[in-house]
C-alpha cells in the first residue's frame, strides 16, 4: 500500500514537471502579449523555433528585431511571407535560411502579419 501511493505521487509529479517545461518552453517570452502567444504556437507546429526565437537571436535573427528593421516599410507584408517559405541569405549576416516547403501560403502569411506586429517590452 505504502509503495503504490508513493509511486503514484511521483509520478505525477514527474507529469507536472513535465508539463511545466512545456508550458515554460511555449510561454517563455515575456511579457505575453496574445499575439506572442499565437505566434509562438505557429513558430513550433512550423518547426520556426530550432532557429527563431521572438526575443532572443538564434541561428537566425530574433522577430522583434525583424518587426523594428521593416517598421514602416508597406511590402515588408509580402516580402516577408515569400522568404518564409522560399528561406534565402543575405539580410542577416552569413547564415542562410532553408526553403520551408511545409509552410501552407495562409500560415506564411499569418506569421509574417504577427512578425511584424510585435512591439518589444521597454
Ligand atoms: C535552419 C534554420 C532556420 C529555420 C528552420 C527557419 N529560419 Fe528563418 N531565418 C534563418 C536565418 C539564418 C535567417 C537570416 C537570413 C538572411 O540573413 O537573409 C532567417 C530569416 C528569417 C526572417 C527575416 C527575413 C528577412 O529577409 O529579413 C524571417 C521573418 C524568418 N526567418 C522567419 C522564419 C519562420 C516563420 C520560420 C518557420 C517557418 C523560419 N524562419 C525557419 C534560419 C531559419
């Protein structure tokens, strides 16, 4: 008896744990505003995050920078979406960006939309 409720106990623990690192993982921008959130949930189901973070520079820039360096530009809209999906080299630095086939044209758009929306915590 004794062993069943300890096991149990930790287990769920070990679940909670779990979820926590998950939920540490999608939330961890801060503050989080709701298009952080729904950017960040695309950025994963889109595999955007192995390179891309909102608020940190990774493999490729961070999207706050991306959203301050197109500030005012009208076809950075359009631009953007395109490079989602057909990557390309030469804006960042050295690095280059892989084409992503996976992204449907709606999902590019809607990235590139919420990319640019993002205002940075001052
Ligand atoms: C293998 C790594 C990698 C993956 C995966 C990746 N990127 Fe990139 N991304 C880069 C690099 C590197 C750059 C900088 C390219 C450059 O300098 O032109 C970049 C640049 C960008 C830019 C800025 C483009 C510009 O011209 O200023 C945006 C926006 C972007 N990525 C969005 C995304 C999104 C959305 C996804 C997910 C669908 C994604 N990236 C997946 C590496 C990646």
């Amino acid at each position: 008896m004794k062993n069943f409720s300890t096991s149990t106990h930790s287990s769920f623990l070990l679940r909670y744990f779990g979820m926590s690192m998950f939920a540490g993982l999608l939330f961890c921008a801060k503050p989080v505003y709701a298009e952080n959130e729904q950017l960040t949930k695309l950025m994963l189901t889109n595999n955007c995050l192995a390179c891309h973070q909102i608020d940190k520079r990774k493999y490729g820039p961070q999207f706050y920078e991306v959203a301050e360096k197109y500030r005012g530009d009208s076809s950075a809209l359009e631009k953007l979406a395109a490079k989602i999906k057909a990557g390309g080299a030469g804006v960042w630095g050295e690095d280059m960006m892989p084409p992503q086939p996976h992204v449907s044209d709606a999902n590019a758009k809607i990235m590139a939309e919420l990319i640019m929306a993002l205002k940075p915590a001052k």
